[in-house]
C-alpha cells in the first residue's frame, strides 16, 4: 500500500529528497506525473483515471507535506524499506489504509514510472 504522512508532520521536510519516485511535495504544491519520473504522455491512475503526464494537480494537503498516492511504490524496486519513514523524526510516515496494493502491483507501478 502507499504511504501517507500524517497530520503530526513537523513539516522538516526531511522526507521529500528521500523519495525515489517524487512522490512527495510541501503542502499547497501542485503536483503532476511527470515529476522527477521518465513517464510521458497518459497515465493510468489507481482510480481507473487517464490524465496527462504534466497535468499540475490540486495539493493533497494545504498545510502539511503528503504523498501521492498514484506514485508511491513504497520505495519497492529501489529499497528494502520507505525512505521517507526510515527519515522522519517524528514517524508521521505511515501506511495508507486507503490504497492496498501487493508488492508486485507497487513493484508495477514502479515500472510505469520509471521506463
């Protein structure tokens, strides 16, 4: 499953360089696909959602860093545990119940993100 950062976040940003797949962003910015990826064109998101690459998304949190959930592979593929958990100071990294996903469907998306 993705990660999530939650409401405790210290905002230190110690995660954010961390993250293989520039999943993470500072809360009130805008995020898109292409983002520290190599993906271009159309992507499918978890919802079943087609947008563009480079399309600039509405922060998931105003406030606070989070986590895009459509990026976020756990750091399968590139580390044996999430980056940006092993980092925090303040463990607000933690899984998202909300996105259930098996190691070979993070490991998949990682693949997409990273051609």
């Amino acid at each position: 499953m993705a990660i999530k950062i939650t409401d405790e976040c210290i905002n230190c940003g110690a995660c954010e360089p961390e993250c293989p797949n520039n999943a993470i962003y500072e809360g009130g910015v805008e995020w898109a696909i292409s983002d520290g990826t190599t993906v271009k064109g159309a992507y499918t998101l978890l919802d079943g959602t087609e947008v563009d690459v480079d399309k600039r998304n509405e922060p998931v949190s105003a406030d606070t860093y989070y986590i895009v959930p459509n990026k976020c592979t756990e750091c399968q593929g590139f580390h044996e545990e999430p980056q940006c958990a092993a980092v925090c100071p303040v463990d607000c990294c933690v899984p998202d119940e909300d996105y259930k996903e098996t190691v070979d469907e993070l490991l998949g998306k990682k693949e997409k993100l990273h051609i």
